[in-house]
C-alpha cells in the first residue's frame, strides 16, 4: 500500500513560532531550558509529558526544526482545523488503536530527516500525574534507532488544568534532554526501553508545586471543576459536586472548599483534602469498593447515567453523522446503553468496544464493531470523564477477580 506523504510548510511554520509562539512565551511566562540538545540534528523523535492543548505548540518553541506531531484523528473532522493541522505536518492517529497508517507516515518521514513529535502517554491527564505510557512506543524507538529527546513541562498543568476552560499566568519550565542515543538504543531490549521511556517523562506536578508554591493568577479559578470530581467527601453522593467562581460546593451536604491560586483548597472549616490530585486518589479508591458490590457487578443498577445526551457516528476520519434525537446513556458493568427519544435502544458490550477516549471534556468517543460512536452531553457542567474512569474502575475489578 502506498504511503501518504506529509509535508509542513517552511513558512507557515516560521510565522507560526514568531507569532503563536512569541505569545505563549509571554502569555505564559514560559522559561526554555534546551542547552543540552544545541548538537543534535534530523532525523530524532521528541517525546513528552502530556498536559494541554498546547502541548505541541510549547514543545516546538525549544526546537529548531519543524516537528511533525501525531495528532488524534478527532482534530482533523474538523475542515478548517484539518488545513492548519496539514500545514505543520499533523499526522493523525486514532486514541488507543493499532494505526499500521500512522507507523508508515513515521518510518517515510525519518527517511527523509525529518522530526517526529508524540506524546507517549496517548492522552491528557486529569490529576497531574503521568498516565500509564503505551508500551508499543518502546517497540518504535527499538525499530526507528535514532535520537530520542525528552521534555518535561512544569507548570502547564496548573496554567491549564484539563477540567479548566480558561487558563492562569504562572510560569512554565520546557525542560528538554537526550534521552536515547542510537548506540544505546541498540543494546537495549524493549523492556528496558520502555522503563527509559517512563521515567523521562516522569512528572508530578503536585510535587513540585508543593517545593516551590508558585502563584498561577486567573479568574473563576475552580469553574468546571466538577467536570474531574464527581464524588462528594462528606456525604458520599455522587455527581452532586458544582463549581462557581472560586469554590466547590456540594448540592446535597453543603460542603463547600476553595481553589486558591497555589492550585489547593482552603476551607473555613473542614477540609479532606488539599489539592485535587489527593481528592481524585481518594474518588479512585472510593468508587473501586463501590463498584465491586454485588448490585453493581451483576448489572443490575447503572453506575453512571446522564439524560439529554446526544449520538454521532462515524469512521476514523471525516464528517461524523449527527442523529436528531437525544437520548438516555447508561454505563452497566458490562455494557453501555443508550435510549435515543425514537426508535430502538443500543447496547454497547465493553468487552466489544476499543479506543474509548474523552475529547473537549463533553465528548466521549469508543469504537464498536469498526464504528465510531460519540456521546456529546450538552450541559457544560457535567461530566464525561466519570465514564472513562469507571471502565477503567471496571477492568481492574475483573483484573483482580482473575487473579484471585
């Protein structure tokens, strides 16, 4: 089969850093530490700790070349997007699935001495910490045997964090090193690759904020917050958590925190926890005991529902078709359903669906018999990320019940 070839246009990428990226850097105080790759040049791969949107574009202001980025496929349904994103050499891979398309876009532009730019995490993370790194990128690196660079932002995650929808002025650190070198590479097995890999993006943001207390200034600064945090401490109810403005209350008990511009919480009175990253370990744990009681584990009640849900379908790439009537989704223990307003109800088995993923924090994307189907909620407060991690919830009760 023969190989699209991607091109990035010289000039579109020198108006794009002497513009967008000239405004980031100010924007966003952002600090480039890039001394120890001065030497290095074409073909390398440069990978990353993943945050935000901007992920990228900070990325390539510490890079002298143009970087082509592995992209998700969800950008370029998008027509006018889909044209920006040609011009930088986007390539677009579909979230968490084998893409043999994607593999032989790379392998074309390493051939001709070009930058490959990916994220080896796949996804944003929500409490700013690392997710789990996809292991098939160990089995590139071993296969492409060129330079690896590494780089790790600091700060990003709490300029923007991912439930946020506007970001604070703080600082950010690009801190960029050579990770692999070709010689090292080659006496490498993919194991050992693959444990380079996770730690040279390594990164807790919490950590570091807790050494260095930096102030990241903004407005509204816990709006959508109830987008990540869907358990509430106090009473143990779920989905009643709302944000407005600085503070998080609860709808049923009350229990109200502020975020403060160190990215913690304050209260007047009780307090469980200090940063969001504390409360999603603790919602974690919480929602793994509840979800492994019988009520749930059978399929008799849902975990998670929402109304006014609306369904899109589609392939990987390209315009996705829009149906009319919404609907009622809900996540059982073993399949997904959904109720549209007219006709028949689907039902989704999750051992039958692939690459689910969360797109713009109100879309929630799977593939199911080589289709893709999209739940779009239309209330801005309410959260699509809940069912992205109680399918993960889900899997590791079936893990370990395997074990046991």
């Amino acid at each position: 089969m023969k190989s699209r070839q991607y091109h990035y246009s010289r000039w579109f990428n020198k108006v794009l850093k002497s513009t967008f990226g000239v405004y980031l850097k100010k924007r966003f105080n952002v600090k480039i530490y890039n001394q120890k790759i001065q030497n290095i040049r074409p073909p390398y791969l440069v990978i990353g700790n993943h945050v935000g949107a901007w992920d990228p574009f900070l990325m390539s202001i510490g890079i002298a070349d143009p970087i082509y980025f592995v992209i998700s496929d969800a950008h370029f349904r998008n027509f006018w997007l889909r044209q920006v994103l040609k011009l930088v050499g986007g390539i677009p891979k579909s979230k968490q699935l084998a893409d043999s398309g994607t593999i032989r876009a790379i392998l074309s532009i390493i051939k001709r001495k070009g930058v490959i730019g990916l994220y080896p995490e796949g996804a944003r993370n929500w409490d700013l910490k690392n997710v789990p790194v996809i292991y098939s990128t160990a089995k590139l690196i071993k296969s492409l045997k060129i330079p690896v660079i590494s780089t790790v932002m600091q700060g990003a995650g709490l300029t923007r964090p991912r439930w946020a929808r506007s970001s604070r002025t703080g600082i950010i650190n690009m801190n960029y090193d050579i990770l692999l070198k070709p010689e090292e590479i080659k006496d490498m097995d993919v194991d050992s690759i693959y444990r380079k890999v996770v730690d040279g993006i390594h990164f807790n943001e919490y950590e570091w904020q807790n050494k260095n207390m930096i102030r990241f200034k903004g407005k509204n600064l816990a709006e959508y917050l109830d987008l990540f945090l869907v358990v509430c401490p106090r009473c143990r109810s779920l989905c009643s958590l709302h944000s407005h403005g600085d503070y998080f209350t609860c709808r049923e008990c009350n229990y109200t925190v502020r975020y403060d511009e160190y990215g913690f919480f304050t209260a007047e009175h009780e307090k469980f926890f200090d940063s969001t990253q504390a409360w999603s370990e603790w919602q974690n744990a919480y929602l793994y005991e509840l979800f492994s009681k019988d009520e749930y584990v059978t399929g008799k009640i849902p975990l998670f529902s929402d109304s006014d849900t609306r369904l899109f379908t589609g392939k990987r790439r390209g315009k996705l078709r829009k149906y009319n009537w919404l609907g009622n989704v809900e996540l059982y223990f073993d399949r997904f359903e959904f109720k549209p307003e007219k006709g028949n109800m689907y039902t989704f088995p999750l051992s039958e669906i692939s690459g689910m993923n969360v797109q713009n924090n109100n879309k929630f994307e799977f593939y199911y018999k080589n289709t893709l189907y999209r739940f779009k909620f239309n209330t801005q407060h309410k959260s699509v990320y809940k069912y992205e991690l109680a399918i993960n919830i889900i899997n590791k009760i079936k893990s370990a019940d395997v074990q046991n």
